[in-house]
C-alpha cells in the first residue's frame, strides 16, 4: 500500500475495528524501494515513508533505525529484526502485518531462504566490514573465477557479471567452509522445502497483492513523483547530499551501490546535486522556489544552457523525468516477481494470493477494503475466504539456473526464460541475420572462385609444339 491509498486503507481499518477485532493489529512497514532504505534514517521523501498522521493510527517498525552512513545493512540483518518483532506481536496476541515493497525481504521473512554467515562486526559508520562489499570490488571476471574453484556448481548458475551474488556465494563460503551450493540444497531438501528454498515459516499466512492497469499505476507514479516535489523532494536531497554525499562526491568516492544512497531517485540527481552545489546559496534559493520562472528568464531560444543556473534548471528536469522512468521500471519489476517468485512458486508451501484490484481509487471500498477485511476475517476465524486466491500455472520442467553461452552475441544467458526471450530479441535476430548474409557472401564468393578456376580466361592459347 503506498501513498494516500495506504492512509485511507489505515484509517478505514481503524473505522472497522469492530468487525474483524484489527483494532489489535500491529504494522510491520517495510520499505518500497530495493535494499531497504526506509531502515535509513532520513530521505524521508524520496523513500515515500509513512507519515506521522498514519503512524498514529496505527505502530509501524522498522523504519529510520539504521545511521546513514552504514552500508552493510544486509537482508540477513533485516530478517533477524523483522522476525524477532514478529515473534513479540505473536506472543502479545496480536497480528502482525507485513507490507511491502521489496520482495526479496518479504521471501526472507516467509520462507526459509538466507544463509547464516559468521557473527560480522557491528553496524557502525565509515569503515566497511562486510566481506561481501570488499570481494564487490574485485574484477568480475577473477571473482567467479574464484568461485567456480571452490563451488562451481554455484558458479555455474550465476552470471559471470552478477558481482553482488558472486560475491555473496564466495563470502559464505569463505565464513563456512561450505561451499554455498550445498546449503541451498541442503534447505531444498527439508521437509515443506523447495526449488527456490526451504520451508514455509508461517503456515497461515496469506499474500494481498494490490496491482493496477499499467496506464492507471503509470499516471499515479507520475503523479507521485510530483507530489514528492511539491513537499520539498530537491530540498530534502541537497541537504542530504550536502551533509553526506558532497565530501565523497569531491574525493571521487561516492557509492550508489549500497546502502541509503542506492535508492531510487537519489542518484538519478547526482548531477543536478553537483551543479547545484557550486551555485552561491542565493541561487540555490531561488532554484528550489521560482525554478519555472527562472527557465524563461534564462532559457532564451538557441541559449537554453547559456547560463550555470539555466543549465543546473535543466539537470533538474532531466533528474525529475529519470526519477519517473525509474520508478515505472521498478513497478514493472514488483509485479514481475510476484508473477515469478509467488503465483507460480514451485512446491507445496506457498501461501494463498489473493489479488485486489486498485486502477480506480474511487473504488476503494467496494475493490480493495471490504474484499481485505472479508479474507482477513476468514483467516482469523479459520474459514474458506469467499474470493478464490489467484492462480498461475507453474512449468515444473522450467530451469530457472540453467546456464548458457550465445557464441554469436558473446554472452552468457541464465535461465530457460531468459534463454527464450534472449533468441527472440532485436540484438540476438540482428546478429543472426547478419551471420546469415556474411554466410551467404561466403559462400557466392567461393562459387565465383570455382567458376574462375574451372575457365579459361580469355584470349588464351594453347601452346604451339
């Protein structure tokens, strides 16, 4: 749930109290962008957190807990909490609601999923521990080749250029002594485990799955994106930036891989933020409050980056319209996953998925709220839920770790999926179309010289004896 929907959904929830006892539910909120960052303190904003009037209404945890400095916050780390705070409001009677977001942590909150590693340092700023965020830094090409030496059934399922699960494989294997390969398997085989992990923790549970018409959820992103600049978006990332980022930005050390600043909208300002820091602090000013007015003032036809503040105006823009493009691909990819990693979940412990329709927000009663609570009620009273959850059919056969090679585009494809979408693509048809015609002049010019070499040329004559 996210924006005025989630506020409405948290008040109406409140309203209905009586009907379902929710009035003794707590919220476990997690964050909606990847890596967590809602965990960080600040970027309130950008971060879409919620807001105080809802954390009223309602507990939330898991939100601005984590300095922002920090970055080996890991979803080991994440779940260790998160499921330390589920076991509290179980032991209080209570029901604890998991909203998202990133769906990788939800995974690790459902099933039995993650590997324990050795007991790493502490979380503090500055000086990066994780041996994981060290082996990163590695060339890719020497990093699976160290793994394929100490787990190459691990190594030949991931990508040679997928740095983060490479490292992340030989990190465990390092901190074990066993190879990351046999763990997975080893939680495959656990009783309620499979394919894609181990066993199912919290047999009753069950998924809500709020999903739009992509026009619909597209305009609303949009739409989203320019609340966040009317309630100070570029404000709150200058004095973020300033405050954290400006000095790593200067020593030609800043990392938009990990931690807080790996969320979606900050670095898609990274220019803007470094233009706008050698603006004087007048003009900073006058770029947050009068930014329309100054783009006619300073963008005169054919001069439109004629001035530093036209042209930091402008990085502006193109940051606002990264921030939109970014976000639309992440929505596509949330519901990608829950497509692939939910609904057509192999094995028996997948909880139901029921699916509620919010396209229109004028329906939210009728589509969203009153469907919610009636499932909700059924599981707690340990009823059939009056609505079917939702159902995909699963190709048991699929290999999702198969690896291949495309000699003819020179690279290495993970997945039979991903090996079928790679074969039907624009680049894969391209070079096979030009393998084809190169084939094809081959072979004409090998015909012509046989042709050549089987006549004579003209004029020629026999010799006289």
């Amino acid at each position: 749930m996210k924006g005025s929907a989630r506020a409405e959904n948290c008040c109406a929830w409140r309203e209905e109290q009586g009907l379902v006892g929710l009035h003794r539910v707590c919220m476990l909120r997690w964050a909606t962008c990847s890596s967590l960052p809602q965990v960080y303190k600040g970027l309130d904003i950008i971060t879409n957190k919620v807001s105080p009037q809802e954390q009223r209404l309602c507990r939330h945890h898991m939100i601005s807990f984590v300095d922002p400095l920090v970055s080996n916050y890991t979803v080991v780390d994440f779940r260790d909490k998160a499921v330390a705070l589920i076991e509290d409001i179980f032991a209080r009677d209570k029901i604890p609601i998991v909203v998202g977001g990133t769906n990788y942590y939800i995974e690790s909150l459902l099933w039995k999923v993650l590997v324990n590693t050795k007991e790493k340092s502490s979380l503090v700023s500055g000086t990066v521990t994780d041996r994981k965020v060290e082996l990163e830094q590695l060339d890719a090409v020497d990093l699976h080749r160290r793994l394929s030496q100490v787990d190459p059934e691990m190594a030949a399922k991931l990508h040679p250029n997928d740095k983060r699960k490479v490292a992340r494989s030989l990190q465990v294997f390092e901190e074990t002594g066993i190879p990351h390969s046999e763990i997975l398997q080893q939680q495959q085989e656990e009783e309620g485990g499979g394919p894609l992990g181990g066993p199912l923790k919290y047999p009753h549970s069950c998924i809500l799955w709020l999903h739009a018409d992509q026009a619909a959820l597209d305009q609303r992103l949009d739409q989203r994106v320019d609340d966040m600049l009317a309630a100070g978006l570029l404000e709150e990332l200058r004095d973020f930036h300033q405050r954290y980022n400006q000095e790593k930005v200067t020593e030609n050390r800043q990392d938009y891989q990990h931690g807080i600043f790996q969320s979606i909208g900050f670095k898609e300002f990274h220019e803007y933020l470094v233009s706008e820091g050698n603006c004087s602090p007048e003009t900073s000013a006058l770029l947050l409050q009068k930014g329309d007015l100054l783009c006619r003032l300073f963008l005169p036809a054919g001069l439109e980056t004629s001035t530093p503040i036209a042209e930091t105006f402008l990085l502006s823009k193109h940051g606002i319209q990264a921030l939109k493009q970014v976000s639309k691909r992440y929505a596509r990819r949330q519901n990608k996953w829950v497509r692939n990693r939910f609904l057509k979940r192999p094995g028996p412990n997948v909880p139901p998925v029921y699916g509620l329709e919010v396209s229109d927000l004028l329906r939210w009663e009728d589509d969203v709220l009153k469907p919610a609570l009636e499932i909700v009620e059924s599981f707690i009273q340990g009823r059939k839920p009056p609505v079917e959850p939702v159902k995909m059919e699963c190709d048991v056969n699929e290999n999702k770790r198969s690896r291949r090679v495309c000699e003819l585009c020179s690279r290495v494809i993970i997945g039979d999926r991903e090996w079928a979408a790679h074969t039907q693509s624009k680049a894969h048809l391209h070079h096979l179309k030009r393998k084809k015609l190169e084939a094809a002049g081959h072979a004409a010019e090998t015909v012509r010289d046989s042709r050549s070499a089987e006549t004579p040329g003209k004029g020629s004559s026999m010799p006289l004896s």
